[in-house]
C-alpha cells in the first residue's frame, strides 16, 4: 500500500486530476493552465530580475 502511495506522489498534477476524476479534458485544462502559468512567471521582463545586472566585457 506505501509504495502505491509513494508512486502517486511522484506523479504530475496534471496527472493527478485524470487519475482520480478520469477526465481528460480536466488533465489538458490543468496542464495548460501550469503551461500557461510558468509563462507568465517567466517570461516578462520583471525588475527583481534586473537588481543586479551583470558587467560583460567590451568585444575588443
């Protein structure tokens, strides 16, 4: 029974919802919405990412 447990742990969120509610649509929705979330996380220019900029070397 604890390795049961221990194996659906380690499974994706995404995973999850199609396991225990057997919808498709929820695990595509909610993979999505990680998708969709890590984007907006990562991609825009935010200024804590900016707080210490490194120097590069000039190209000569």
């Amino acid at each position: 029974m604890r390795s049961k447990a221990r194996a659906l742990v380690r499974v994706t969120s995404s995973t999850k919802a199609y396991i225990f509610l057997a919808s498709f649509q929820l695990m595509i929705l909610t993979c999505a919405g990680g998708v969709v979330l890590t984007i907006l996380v990562i991609v825009p220019n935010w200024p804590f990412f900016n707080r210490h900029p490194l120097k590069w070397l000039d190209p000569n």
